[in-house]
C-alpha cells in the first residue's frame, strides 16, 4: 500500500482544469457582487478577507519553515534525506517570495499570522529528532512521516487558494499558487519514493525483534539468514 495518497485533485488546476469564468459568469459575478450586501464594514467582501487571512496563515507556515527544515536535515540519518530536505529549504525559500508577489499583487502588505497548526507540525518533527535515536534508519522513517505532515497542510492551503483566487478572478496570482502547489506535491511523492525505496526496510532491521514476534518467527528469521550466509559462501 502507497505510504501516501495522491493529494486531492479537486484542488488542483493541473488536474481539474478550473474553470476560468466565462464572459457570461463574470457579468453575472459582477452584477451579483453590486447587490450583494455580503461585505464587512471596510469594504472588502467576505471572500477575499478569508483569502488574505490564509495567506498570511501560509506566509507565516513557510517563514517558520525556512528556519526548521535545516534543523531536520542536520538531524536526518542518510544523504539521501539530507538532500531532499536541502532541496526542499531552497524551493521553501522561494515559496516565501511567490507569497510576497501574490500580497503586491493584491495590493497588500505582506505579514505573517500566526499559524498554530505549522507551530503543531514543526512541534512534533522537533520531538522526533529528541526520540529517535541519532544515525539510525528509524529516525529517517520517522522524520519522513514529519515532513509529509508539512507537505500535506501546504498542498491542503495552496490548492484551496488556487481555487479561491480562480473564483475571485486573480487569474495570475492561482498561477503563481499553482507553480508552488506542484512543488509541494512533488516533494511529498519524493519522500514517498525514498522511504518505500529502502529507508523503511532498513529501519526494520534495527533493534530488538517486535514485542509481538513469536518464537517460531524467530527461528524463521534464523532460517533465512543461515540461508543468506550459504548464499555468499
Ligand atoms: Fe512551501
Ligand atoms: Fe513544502
């Protein structure tokens, strides 16, 4: 079974080909919008103050992470998690600069609220680095499942956004959303990939048997490596 599911496709543009309105459905969004009394006392509707607030959610999400991701990359067993976390800092860090033109873009300045569920995630990774134990294929596995928590709080908030900023008519900041969504998507499959390549199997081979293997799964064990060993010979 795959270690993660494909992240929704009904949030993504690649995948459900939005709908950019037509000429018809925006005069009627407009016409709508002069009757509407659906805005707060400044001015701006709803919609668009939910939308603001969440990208100051995910401009706070991606600051804090451009300071934790190099803490798990310290922290991580092989190169292999090295790098992909390496890589993933470096995308991070434009993440923060496609927000900061999609705040210009929208004529807003660009600041953080902040985000108690990156705070949560972060939390946890942080946790596992004191838990596991330093150099082991376990820690990897573990830290593995941490980052994919981020991934998928990033592609929930991003692909929600790209839909929202289609709805509003902000055709060109959902493409600069989208051009980060499938950076995040991508980045989770890669974990995906390294773990189920091998950090996982290694990691089982570490430590003590399980607290539930019986007796004769232990001899079977035995078995198969007095096998392995003949093998070589
Ligand atoms: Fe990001
Ligand atoms: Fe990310």
């Amino acid at each position: 079974m795959k270690q993660t599911s494909k992240a929704t496709s009904s949030t993504s543009i690649r995948k459900s080909a939005p709908a950019k309105k037509t000429t018809s459905q925006k005069t009627a969004a407009a016409k709508k919008a002069a009757s509407t009394s659906a805005t707060n006392e400044k001015g701006a509707s709803l919609l668009e103050k939910f939308f603001v607030d969440s990208l100051k959610d995910i401009y706070y999400a991606e600051k804090k992470l451009t300071t934790a991701i190099p803490k798990m990359e310290e922290a991580a067993t092989t190169e292999e998690l090295k790098e992909a976390f390496n890589d993933h800092l470096h995308q991070t860090q434009k993440h923060v600069k496609r927000l900061e033109k999609v705040f210009g873009l929208i004529g807003k300045k660009a600041e953080g609220k902040k985000c108690e569920a990156i705070e949560g995630i972060v939390k946890e990774a942080e946790s596992i680095i004191e838990e596991t134990k330093e150099g082991s294929m376990t820690r990897d596995a573990a830290l593995i499942i941490a980052a994919q928590k981020v991934e998928h709080y990033e592609i929930a908030t991003y692909g929600g956004l790209v839909q929202l900023a289609l709805t509003m008519d902000l055709d060109q900041v959902a493409d600069i959303l989208d051009t980060t969504l499938m950076e995040e998507e991508d980045t989770d499959h890669h974990l995906t990939e390294i773990a189920e390549a091998h950090i996982n199997m290694d990691a089982e081979h570490e430590g003590a048997n399980y607290s539930w293997s019986t007796e004769e799964d232990d001899e079977d064990d035995e078995e198969e490596d007095d096998s392995e060993e003949s093998e070589d010979e």
